[in-house]
C-alpha cells in the first residue's frame, strides 16, 4: 500500500518571492502522507539558494535546462510518488487548512478519478487573501457535470489534484507546446474516470496578472477549442465541451485584452474560432472595441456631420463592387473555419461555403479535399419525436458538391471517393411515414421518420443538377445520373441514368 498519499508538486522559474509566500502558508499543513516536490526550470534567480534552506521534507528537482513550462509540469506529473497528485502553481496559496480536507477526500474511501478545488480569485497582491480555515462539504459529479461546474477554470492549473493511476501521458504530451497540459490533464482524468470531488467552497486563492510569456489569444481560443474538440473521445457531450469556451469568452477573452500584448496572429485566432459563438460578441468584442470606441468619440466630434455623411456616401458609391466580394471572401473564410472546428471527424483541405447547417456533426466523416458550394446540409437525425437513431454519413475523399446540396439521415448514407453531386440535390435514407391510413391522419412533421435502408454511393459518381436520391439504394461505381432524376433503385456500375423515376439510358461499359 502506497504510505504516500498526496504529492505536491510545484513548477517555478525565477519566481522566488512567490514561491517562499506559497511555501510558508503550505509548509505547516504537511504530515508523513504527504510529500511536497519542488520542480525548478533552471532558475537563474535565488531560488536554489532558497530551497536548499528548507528541510528534507521538500524533494527539489532542478532541471539541467530550462525546458518549458509544458515540459517542467510534465516533469512534476512524473516525479509525484503520492496516489493523487496537487498540481500547485508557485504563486497560488492554499488556504490554511487545504491539506487536510483534500487528505479527507483521498480517505473517504470514493476513490476519484479527479479531485477538483474551487478558487477564490485575487489580484497581483493578494489582497483578498483571508487565512481562516475553511469547512467545505464535497459534490460528487460525472465528467460533463464537472465540465459544466468548472467552465474557463478548466485551464487553471493549481485546481487538478488527479489519481496518478489514470494520467494518460501519451494525451499530454501531444498538447506540448500548447501551454494548456494541465487543462488536458483535467479534462482527460475527468473524462476517463467519469468520477469528480469538487470542494463546494474554495480551498485556494488564485493570483492574476501574473503569466506571461506566450500567445494568450492563440492559447485560450485555437489551442483551447482543439483541446475541446479532442474531449469528444473521453465521453463529454458537445454542449459541455462547448460550455467552457463561452464561459472562457464571458472572463478569460475580455481579461487578456484588457492587459495582454495584441498581435495580428493572436487577435486573428481569436476572432476566427469564436465568431460562431453569441458569448463573443456579447461579451469579448465589447471590451475590445471600449477603447476605440472613445477615441472615435472623440475625433467624431470634432467633425461636422454634413461631412461625414457626404465622404461615406460617396465612398460606398464607388467602391461597394470592390467591397463586396472581399466581405464574401471573409465570411466564407469564417465559415470555413467554423465547419473545421464544428466536426471531429474531417481530412484536410476542405473548402466549405457559407451558409451551410450541420447536425449532429459526431455522427459525421469527411475525407480530404472535400468542396461545397452555399448551402451545404448535413443532417443525421439522432432523434425524432421520441424516436432515437444511431445515423452514419460518411463522404470520401475529393469529393465536390455545388449549391445547395441536402443530405439527411437516420439511418446510413455513404459517398464515395471522387464523386461530384451537382446544385439542389437531395440525398435521404428515410421519410416522414408512410401511405397507411394512420400515418396520412397525422401532420407530416410531426410522423415517425422510416428509413427503408441505406444509400450506398460508389466511387466516382457524377450526380446531376435537381437530382433526389431515395433511401435503400446502390449506387454503382463510375455511374452518371442524369439532371432532375428520381433514383429510386439500384443503379449498375458505368451507365447513365434518368427520369422519373430514373431509368436505364446508356452503358458506359
């Protein structure tokens, strides 16, 4: 049995003054089932001179070299001996009896997977900072309930304390160099044991205003959202995965620009990976755009009105033929990079056209090289009026689709590699009832939803304008099907088919 029960570890660099007032308020709570392990990324302040006045209690680890926040917390993960292990930032302070309720928790004999604390926020100085012991009761959650309860806090290091046992390492290290591993590591020990302790009061004061060091609008809005997109394989559901990025729009977005440096690479991540959320101009724009606000104010004033109106008419007159297709140009981009991050399963080089609707997109596979023109639908119905379905689209690679293509399923539906589908196009594996009498007394919407079998789209297929595909239909290899055909039964490799319903019209082969 292992005799050590909680590990402490603490990542520092050349924070000194921070990590002794962390240590002081965490030094008196230990006792022989906790260890303390001091990670220092090759400090080049005071701090080995510090550390090495302290007793045997604390295990120091230097680094040989600086290797990066990422690689020194991956470094603490190894070094824990403990059952659990307390990620601690070397400038957070516990409050004064964390220890022992966290040792409660391990005792309890619950087991967690994942033992989350609640935070109380603070300045640089930690002015709030409050020394009472604190008594806190424990919520037992499953991982999209701890997602939920958790929201933008998931990236906050020092509130993971994980079951050694289910760390996944191999997942960490594929985040290096994201400056979120300790947001993957909560994620992937939440999602994997699907059992979390979180402390319904906080057990930790957090300091702010203090990181720095890298991108923070490329770290809280790409790196984040393909951390999130990752999640899907733990078992969160899309709403909780999507739940801490708004919640990370509504504090963490306005916080960084409020005081983080702005560079075109970071504001352009920012703005292309959370323009599909309402939370970011609801909540992030507002705060960018305070500042600008007042200095156009300002020189507005100072203009008469008769002027200003004249230069914006004559302006929009001659230039709105240019205008136009670069603000085509930008939603499509936007469009594009929404479809990228709204499916989990997509090979690359897709081109994607606004506008475009997906549902359910898990139930969804794109291969590479993928083209659609406006309009794109991708529907797999997994519930219907109580009905529920286990729905599979599947779409090769190369394929191209013009305007307006729908394709909707419950049931199966799959494409394959080369094909092209031209304009308004339909592709259904079910309808809305039957011919019985009872279902023609109920509306059409609201009937069950049959599907008679899949459709099954071979390779290098040349679909027509205007053409529907019905449901429980094969569709051979290298077939063409002719402009507003109804194919409504199997079709053989290499021919030509058309009418209503389609029929054979040529062998190609």
């Amino acid at each position: 049995m292992n005799s050590i029960l909680l590990s402490i570890t603490i990542p520092t660099y050349n924070r000194v003054r921070l990590l002794t007032q962390t240590l002081n308020q965490l030094l008196p709570q230990l006792n022989p089932a906790v260890e303390v392990v001091i990670c220092d990324n090759h400090s080049t302040d005071a701090t080995p001179a510090y550390l090495a006045t302290l007793n045997p209690q604390i295990r120091y680890v230097r680094q040989p070299m600086n290797i990066g926040p990422d690689g020194n917390v991956l470094s603490c993960l190894r070094e824990a001996k403990g059952e659990y292990v307390w990620l601690l930032c070397d400038d957070d302070l516990p409050c004064s009896n964390a220890v022992p309720e966290i040792l409660k928790v391990i005792r309890s004999g619950t087991k967690p997977g994942l033992i989350s604390l609640r935070a109380t926020g603070c300045d640089i100085r930690m002015s709030n900072f409050d020394p009472a012991l604190v008594k806190t009761g424990w919520d037992i959650l499953d991982r999209d309930a701890f997602l939920n309860a958790t929201g933008e806090m998931l990236t906050f290091a020092s509130i993971t304390i994980p079951k050694t046992n289910v760390i996944d390492f191999k997942f960490l290290e594929s985040h290096f160099g994201t400056f979120l591993v300790p947001a993957a590591l909560a994620l992937q020990t939440a999602g994997t044991s699907n059992c979390i302790m979180m402390s319904q009061k906080p057990l930790l004061f957090a300091r702010g205003g203090n990181a720095g060091g890298y991108d923070a609008y490329t770290v809280f809005s790409r790196n984040l959202i393909q951390l999130l997109k990752q999640g899907r394989k733990f078992g969160y559901k899309s709403d909780s995965l999507a739940a801490v990025y708004k919640s990370a729009l509504k504090s963490v977005h306005k916080y960084i620009i409020e005081v983080w440096p702005k560079t075109a690479k970071g504001l352009w991540n920012l703005f292309i990976y959370s323009i599909t959320y309402k939370e970011f101009y609801k909540y992030t724009l507002p705060t960018f755009f305070k500042p600008i606000r007042k200095s156009m104010k300002r020189i507005l004033i100072s203009i008469p009105g008769g002027l200003i109106f004249s230069i914006m008419r004559r302006y929009l007159k001659v230039n709105r033929a240019r205008v136009y297709p670069k603000i085509v140009e930008i939603i499509n981009g936007m469009a594009q990079a929404a479809f990228e991050q709204s499916m989990p399963h997509i090979g690359p080089k897709s081109v994607v056209n606004h506008p475009f609707i997906l549902l359910n997109p898990q139930c969804i596979s794109i291969g590479s090289s993928f083209h659609s023109g406006a309009g794109l639908r991708l529907e797999a119905f997994c519930e219907w009026e109580g009905q529920h379905f286990s729905p599979q689209i599947s779409i090769g690679n190369n394929v191209s689709m013009n305007q307006n293509v729908h394709i909707g399923g419950v049931n199966k539906i799959k494409i394959g590699d080369n094909t092209t589908i031209g304009s308004h196009v339909l592709i259904t594996d079910h309808s809305h009832g039957s011919l019985s009498a009872d279902d023609l007394g109920v509306p059409p919407m609201k009937r069950r939803l049959l599907s008679k079998g899949p459709v099954i789209i071979e390779d290098d297929v040349w679909i027509g304008e205007g053409v529907c595909i019905l449901p429980n239909v094969r569709i051979g290899k290298g077939a063409v099907i002719g402009a507003n055909a109804v194919v409504t039964s199997d079709v053989q490799p290499y021919t030509v088919v058309g009418g209503i319903p389609a029929r054979l019209i040529k062998r190609l082969a």
